[in-house]
C-alpha cells in the first residue's frame, strides 16, 4: 500500500521536503522503533546523487556517531524504483528552534555548547577527509529540544564530498551560507565548512541569519561591504541580551576567525575548540583574529576600503545593465576576483 515503505515501513508523517524528495516519519513494523526515512525521487540525477550520499555515509560509517555529532545512519533500502535512506529520527532543527524563540538569539550559556558539538562534527569529518558542504541551520538537528545542555547533530550529506574529489566549479550549498570560495567557483576544502559555520554562530546569538539575500549576487555583495565578517554595530547591538560582556567579546573574536576571507586564514576546528570563548576560567578579552594575517588594527586599510567601496560601485552598475544571469555572473566573478584581498 501506499503507506508502507519497502516491506516494513508505515508512514506516520511527512517531516520535510525537497528537490530531493521527501523525509518522512516512519514506524518500522518489525522493530516498532519509529524512524526518520529519506524517500529519493526516481530520477536519474536523483538516483546519481542518492548513490553519491550513500558512498560519502558509508565513508562516516567509521565514525561513532554520537560522539561525532552526525546523524546515525542505517542503510538503505529500494522502494520500487526509489531510494530510501533510513535514519535515526530526531527532534527538531536549529532553524525552528531559533524561531521559537522569536528569533530573539539565544544565551551565551546555551550558543557555546551547541557551537562546540558542531565544530566537534567538524573536527570529526576532518578526519575521514570529509566536506559536507551544505552547513546551515537547517541541517543541524537537536535531539531532544526538552534537554538541558541541547545535544545537536549534522544531517543530510546529500552534497558532501571527499575534499580531495572538489572540482572547481562545483556549486554546492545554499545561498548565505556558502563560503566566498565557493560561490566564486573556486578550489574549496573543509575549510568552506568552517565559513558557514562561523554563520550560523551568529544566526545562533543573534536569531537572524547575518547575510540576507536571495542569490549570490546579493550575498557577495554584502560580503564585500563587511569584509567577510559581521559588522561591529550588528555585534554590539544585537549579540546576546544575556551574558557577561567578556563571554561576548571572546564569542566576536571567535566568530571573525571563522569567517576569514581567505580560507588559508580561517580557523580550523582543532584551533576553535582551544579558543578562550570555551574556556569558563579564561578572562581574556582580546581579539586574537588580527594575529591571523590582518592588519594590527583589525581593519582594513583606507586604500583597502577605497577599492571595495569602488567595486561595489561597479558591482551596481554590472547589476543594472546585466542582460541574462551568464552574462551577469562572468562580469561578477571577475569583478569579485579583481577585488579579492
């Protein structure tokens, strides 16, 4: 019937769905143990990408994974010619958490373990030569919401890969989140993860996603205007109603090593899990991101500002005139590639 999966799989609910297909909330029959099944669409592009996602979760099958933070897979089976991928079922993701609590960011008390647990996933991928390439709230479940610390866990690597298989020009992720080298096409590594995680740190402190926009177009611009980091006004402003100020200011200086332009600069996930922020007896306050290949200051020099400021100009222009997406985006890329630092 049309509620059953495979053999032994009943159709509770739909939980979600995507170009993919759909992941449904199943009860195996056989076990009675209820569990998060995603149904792949027939189609020879899905069914590539379906064999893909299933050699990158046979890779992780090395890892353990509740002490990795990754979500448990269980194989997979064929539902006439679709295919299923079973996994454990989980509570909620951070996206939907965030927005029941109206979108107000969470405590600095509540952001520092779910922030170590995923560099902890990371730091693990790292391991098996992993990129997910698609980091984002949405992709980040918490177990069970009810539970105090909240324990989360890294879903859907349906665009994951092998770092050493990147291909430039492989488009991957989702729009705001995806890192600079990335959406420009370039060579990326692990290190793209790291961007989109430095993201949804401040999605999390702040309950806003930092880069709006809805193509890369308008999230690279907004890159160029911050540098690659939030500004101070949307940090000071908005960052964490409660907490001590130190606990903020080491939380900014963490944030702005994960979201260095230059993924060569960027923070690795051995080095976040050193970092003073998690540290409750540290009382340092300074912001060790300008020992990461910056300027003493921490800002960008005037000649620096002058060039973005001028590309941005050009960048609006280009945006104006642009004829069709193609031509749009080679006059982006090699305006963005002119104004790189």
């Amino acid at each position: 019937t049309d509620n059953i999966l495979g053999n032994h799989y009943k159709v509770e609910a739909f939980l979600g769905e995507g170009g993919f297909g759909i992941v449904a909330k199943c009860r195996d029959t056989k076990t009675n143990r209820a569990v998060a099944i995603k149904v792949n669409k027939s189609r020879p592009d899905i069914l590539q990408q379906a064999k893909l996602e299933i050699f990158i979760l046979e890779q992780l099958r090395r890892l353990d994974p509740d002490a990795a933070n990754i979500v448990k897979w269980d194989g997979f089976f064929h539902d006439g010619e679709r295919v299923c991928l079973n996994f454990e079922l989980l509570d909620q993701c951070l996206w939907d958490y965030i927005r029941d609590r109206n979108n107000q960011g969470l405590p600095i008390s509540e952001v520092g373990p779910i922030l170590r647990q995923l560099t902890n996933a990371l730091s693990h991928l790292g391991s098996v030569g992993i990129v997910h390439a698609d980091l984002k709230s949405g992709n980040i479940m918490v177990v069970n919401r009810h539970e105090s610390p909240i324990k989360v866990k890294l879903i859907d690597f349906g665009l994951a890969c092998p770092a050493s298989a990147v291909m430039p020009g492989d488009r991957v992720g989702t729009v705001g989140y995806s890192a600079p080298e990335v959406m420009l096409g370039l060579p990326f590594n692990e290190a793209s993860d790291m961007w989109s995680l430095g993201l949804v740190a401040v999605e999390l402190g702040t309950g806003v996603p930092l880069y709006p926009g809805n193509e890369d177009y308008d999230v690279l611009k907004f890159i160029i205007e911050t540098q690659g980091q939030p500004p101070d006004h949307v940090l000071d402003s908005v960052m964490f109603t409660q907490g001590p100020e130190n606990g903020q200011r080491l939380f900014v200086s963490l944030i702005k090593q994960m979201l260095a332009l230059d993924a060569n600069q960027r923070i690795t996930p051995s080095e976040v899990l050193q970092h003073p922020f998690f540290d409750p007896k540290s009382s340092l306050c300074i912001d060790t991101s300008s020992t990461r290949g910056q300027n003493p200051t921490g800002y960008p020099s005037l000649e620096t500002r002058y060039i973005k400021l001028k590309c941005l100009d050009d960048l609006e222009q280009i945006m104006k005139v642009r004829r069709g997406p193609e031509d749009g985006q080679s006059l982006f890329v090699s305006l963005i590639k002119r104004c790189w630092p």
